[in-house]
C-alpha cells in the first residue's frame, strides 16, 4: 500500500489521460497507439522507451488483429514487466549482500547534490542494521560541511558509527578509514558517501578513481556496487544525470527517490530502459521504510492497476 500511495499521482495522471484517450473506443488503433505515445512520453518515460512499448503493442495488435481498448491496462503492464525484466536481468536484491565476498560489503554513493543521497544512505543503514547487520558509514562528500553533519546526525539516529574527517578534507583518505575500520571491526557493509560535483567531470572522476584504489587495498574487489542515486521527480534531468555519471564512473545500481509527490514516476521504467542498470532501490517518502526494494512487478502492477 506504501508503494500505491508513493506513486498516487503518477498513476492518477496516467490513467485520467489514458481514460480520456480511450473514451468512446472499443479498439486500439492507431489513433490510440499514438495518443498512448504521447501519454507514456509526458509520463516521463522517455521517448526511445516509449517508441518500444508502443512497437510491442504494435506487434500484439498486428497478431491478435483486434485488441479491446478495456484490455490496454493488462497489455501495457505486460509489454513493460516485459522490457524490464530485460533490464534487469542481473536484478539485484535490496539489502543483501552477496555470499562469498570479501567483507566489508562496500558501497560507492554517487549522485548530485539534493537528490536525496545522504538521506537514502541513512535509510540503507537504518535497514541492514534493522536486518541485523553492522554498518559503517564514511563521510567523503568533504564539500559540503552540511552533508557532513548531516551524516553524522543520521549514525546518531540510526546508531552506527560515522567516519569523518571533517570539510575540506581528502575524500579518499575518508574512505580508506571507513574501509580499514570497518574491517578492523567486523563490519558487514560500509556505505561512503561522495561529493557530487557533476559540473567538473575530471575531477569527479579523479575523486572516484582515488576513492577506489585506496579501498581496493583492503577489499580488492571493492567497491562491490557504486549506486548511483537519482532524484525521480526531476524526470528527465534525472536521465541526463545518470548519462554523465555512467561517463564518469561504472555505475552498477540505481536508486531513484522522490518518486512520492510527482507524476514523473515513468522515469524509472525510462532510465532502466536506457541504462541497462538495475534499479535496486526507489524512495517514496522521508521514512526510513519509504526506501524500497525495486520490485519492476509490483512498481509495473501498481502503475497500471
Ligand atoms: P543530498 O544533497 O543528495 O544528500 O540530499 P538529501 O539526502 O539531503 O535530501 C534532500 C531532501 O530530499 C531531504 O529533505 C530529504 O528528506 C528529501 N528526500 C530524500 N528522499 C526522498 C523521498 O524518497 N521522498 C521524499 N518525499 N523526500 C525525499
């Protein structure tokens, strides 16, 4: 029910269009298949991915030769489970760290700033440790003092330990202790946090790079996912992030938050659909439990429901 009511508006928007688009026809043609297009684009869920949702309904219109309009909902959510299952063919469950690694399970959080990324952090902790595990978070967005504090004041809530340095420090030393204390100490996963420079690519990337060497001392493998998060509300900015940061850094999850509060919602089908990246979390409000596990299932059935 949390995730109905985190994608309320996106659904209402869809529907209420896709309602009116169908007003008065028993058939999808191609006045529907084209009005549906534009539906889908204006839900944000981008023009290329549009173009194959509607060539797969083409498809099933071409092979059924007649297809109800009162069917379109189930067909819509079959094509897109569809594609993204494709998608997210490596899915990845949340919270949960895979078997037979070299602990700490590391996580590299990248993402612009504002996004939600300190809070969906601070909601990752608050999970695992709920899930038994011991946590160690690593302050390295040295940037901004808030993002620092803030942090630090989400290890208080949640009561794990925040490695910090202060502001202006070096991120990748940061790190580096985050990593060697939370092996000393018999961490499960470490989560850094990182700054979000996007406007200067080079030195991000330098940073990034830095940030792994100095880690891969203690766990070679390391990090085991770089997530980078995405503010969904933001629609198609959110795809024009996730192109620079895939430039920049091999981005290995997506989270996407504020999916609660905007009816850009499509977006994730969209940035799934482009990336090939596996969404792992979406963020449908500030509670610690808003931060869900991507279902495309459950995300797909409540969309068109
Ligand atoms: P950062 O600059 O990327 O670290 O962003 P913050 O973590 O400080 O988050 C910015 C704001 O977005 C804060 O007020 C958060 O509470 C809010 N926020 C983060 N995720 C969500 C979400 O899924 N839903 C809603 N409604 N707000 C969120």
């Amino acid at each position: 029910e949390k995730l109905d009511q985190g994608l309320e508006k996106t659904k209402e928007s869809f529907f209420s269009k896709l309602g009116k688009a169908v007003a008065g026809k028993s058939k999808v043609d191609d006045e529907v298949l084209d009005e549906l297009e534009e539906i889908l684009i204006s839900s944000d869920v981008g023009v290329e991915t549009t173009v194959k949702i509607i060539r797969r309904i083409e498809a099933r219109v071409a092979r059924d030769l007649y297809l109800n309009t009162a069917e379109l909902d189930q067909i819509l959510r079959e094509e897109t489970t569809a594609l993204l299952a494709e998608n997210n063919l490596a899915e990845i469950r949340g919270f949960h760290i895979p078997q037979g690694i070299t602990k700490p399970y590391t996580i590299l959080v990248v993402g612009v700033n504002g996004v939600g990324k300190t809070t969906t952090i601070g909601k990752l902790a608050a999970q695992y440790k709920a899930n038994g595990k011991k946590v160690v978070l690593g302050a390295a967005d040295t940037f901004r003092a808030a993002a620092v504090d803030q942090l630090k004041l989400w290890g208080e809530r949640v009561g794990v330990p925040v490695i910090s340095h202060g502001m202006n420090t070096d991120p990748a030393s940061v790190a580096y202790d985050a990593v060697e204390t939370g092996q000393r100490e018999g961490a499960d996963v470490v989560i850094i946090d990182t700054a979000g420079r996007l406007h200067n690519k080079v030195n991000l990337m330098n940073e990034l790079s830095k940030i792994k060497r100095v880690i891969q001392k203690f766990v070679p493998e390391a990090p085991h996912d770089v997530m980078l998060v995405l503010d969904g509300s933001t629609g198609q900015n959110a795809i024009l992030q996730a192109r620079e940061f895939t430039k920049a850094t091999d981005v290995t999850s997506l989270a996407i938050t504020k999916l609660d509060g905007t009816a850009k919602g499509g977006v994730v089908i969209g940035i799934s659909e482009e990336f090939k990246i596996p969404v792992k979390y979406i963020g449908v409000g500030e509670k610690v439990e808003d931060l869900q596990v991507f279902d495309r299932k459950a995300f797909v059935n409540t969309l068109f429901k």
